[in-house]
C-alpha cells in the first residue's frame, strides 16, 4: 500500500513541468491604472532664441486648441517643431533660469482659460506643472498674457468669466500661486517685456493699439496702431528691441522695432486656422555681462628697476633742493 501512494505521489510531481510549476507561483502583476499626463510623452528639442507660441480654445479643456505649440525660428518664421493638441493661454521666458512659463486651461470647476501654470527649460523635456493661479480669495484665475520683470511673473486679465476679478496687470507668487493686481486697465490681453531694458509692453485688442506698461507709476501709454487689416493679436513675445505680435488666427507674425518705432517685417503664421486666444514668448539668453579684470602692470627686469631707482633718487635730491633754496 505504501509503494502504491509513493508511486502516485512520484507521477504526480513529474506531471507538473518546471514551466508549470514556475507560473503556477508567479505573483499576479496589479493593472496599470495611470494616465499620461497633458504632454504623454512629447520632449520639446532644445529651442534656445526660439518663438514659442500657441492657441487656445475659450473652455476648461488642456486640448482645446486648432493648433498646438510650436517651436518657431524667428529669422525665418520656420517651425521646427510642433506639439499638437495643447493649448496656449499667455506665455512668457525668463532668462536668467533660461525657462518659459505658459498658461493652460486646469479644468478646474469655473475655470474658462489658461489658470494652470507651466513650466519648460531652454533645454527641451516634458512641461513641468507649477500648480493652479489663484486669485486674492484663493480661487482659480484664467490669465491671459504672462510677462517676466526682474525676475517677477506678471499676468494681464482682461474680461474673466463672470467679472468677479477686475481686469488689469497682476503680480504671481511663484511659491503660493496667489496673484494681486498691481495696475487696473482694459482690453490689454497680450503681455511681454524687453529682457534687456524691462520695458513691459501690451496689446490692446479694444483699442487696436501697442502699448507700454509703467508699474511703477502704473501707466499705460499708446505705442503704435496695430498694422492695417490687424485686428486680433494676444500673443506678445519680447526680444532686445523687438517685439513679435502673434495672433490666433492664419495672420502673419508682425515684428515690432523699438529703435526704428515701425513694423518692418512680418513672419509666416504657424497657426493652420483661427483660434480663440493666442500666447507667445521668445527664449532669449540673458545678456552677457563681461567681469571687469584691472590691467595688467608689467613687471621690470633688473635694468628697468635699476632705472626706476635712480629715477626716484634724482626726483628725490631735486625736491630737497628745491624746498632747501
């Protein structure tokens, strides 16, 4: 009886082929529930003194847009690349951390615009989410154009939802994300700064006109009408000397001189058709400031100390005979 069961017990372990063996312990692998995030898995190529610019939809959907983000030359309006399906609400670089910040819709309850804040390097990669911009009373805020002065993050509201904030120039708080009005005016969605001289510039689509924007004094001061036939630009995207105004419509980039005060060239548009909203910023690199090293004071052989010397000792018997007489 007992060789009967050690028999059966031996047919029964070599029925069971490693393979089976080994699967029939494996640990049961737990389902990828994850989602990509807005950008999947799309790595922007480095774009150093590049346009960025996009459009946006006017909802509370990231992908509302015709038109994507695209990585534009601006000497010869040629896109080098293009990330389709993200919108673009205001834009803005800033040098010195060599970045460009960008606006998107959150989703957030109430939300109709670009009230998520991002961040992309010079560099390329993926989009980093800095969070949510607030208003004073710690709700969402759409902003339109974004600006950085001296190292501050600006923002121009012009015409929110439901009128609960007042529309004019706000200042962000990169850590909290809570803006505060600093300046109060109308009708001025695009935003950007000279990165050289500070200079904070606006468009005013109300007006059809370029203006600048003094937040020391808080001003607003007409520039220049908008070209001929122009008449929807959000985008602004400041160089030294230059602006670049970009609508969200197959409009041409117009490229504004700040010396000549005239708009002498204009850029093909990377939009395929007309959007709601448009946001724009040039990487531009941070001037180079060259350190300031003394000149050099060449060093003397022994004829040349043997000259000084004697130089000092002659200027030296010359002045006691002069204070002895």
């Amino acid at each position: 009886m007992r060789n009967s069961q050690l028999i059966l017990l031996i047919l029964c372990l070599s029925w069971l082929t490693p393979g089976q063996a080994d699967e029939s312990l494996q640990t049961p692998q737990a389902e990828d529930n994850t989602t990509p995030g807005l950008f999947g898995d799309t790595q922007f190529p480095p774009f150093s003194g590049m346009l960025f610019a996009g459009t946006a939809g006017n909802s509370a959907n990231p992908n509302d847009t015709f038109n994507g983000i695209s990585l534009i030359d601006p000497a010869t309006g040629t896109v080098i690349f293009n990330a389709p399906n993200i919108q673009t609400w205001g834009a803005a670089a800033d040098p010195l951390s060599r970045r460009v910040f960008f606006s998107v819709s959150s989703n957030s309850i109430g939300s109709l615009g670009g009230d998520e804040l991002f961040v992309l390097s010079y560099d390329g990669g993926t989009p980093e989410s800095l969070g949510v911009i607030l208003d004073p009373l710690g709700e969402p805020l759409r902003m339109d154009g974004l600006a950085v002065v001296a190292g501050q993050l600006y923002a121009a509201l012009d015409g929110a939802p439901g009128g609960g904030d007042p529309d004019g120039l706000y200042r962000i708080n990169l850590d909290s994300k809570v803006s505060e009005l600093v300046v109060s005016f109308t009708g001025i969605g695009g935003l950007d700064a000279d990165p050289v001289s500070g200079r904070l510039f606006g468009t005013n689509d109300d007006e059809l006109v370029l203006v600048e924007i003094d937040i020391a004094a808080g001003t607003v001061t007409d520039l220049i009408a908008y070209p001929e036939g122009i008449s929807d630009i959000d985008g602004l995207a400041g160089a030294a000397d230059l602006l670049y105004l970009v609508s969200d419509e197959d409009q041409p980039i117009q490229r504004f001189d700040l010396t000549s005060n005239d708009f002498s060239i204009t850029l093909p548009s990377p939009f395929i058709t007309a959007d709601t909203f448009s946001g724009a910023a040039l990487a531009a690199e941070a001037p180079v400031v060259k350190e300031f090293v003394p000149p050099s004071v060449p060093a003397l052989n022994g004829w040349g100390m043997l000259l000084l010397s004697t130089s000092l000792l002659l200027i030296a018997i010359a002045a006691r005979r002069f204070f002895q007489a």
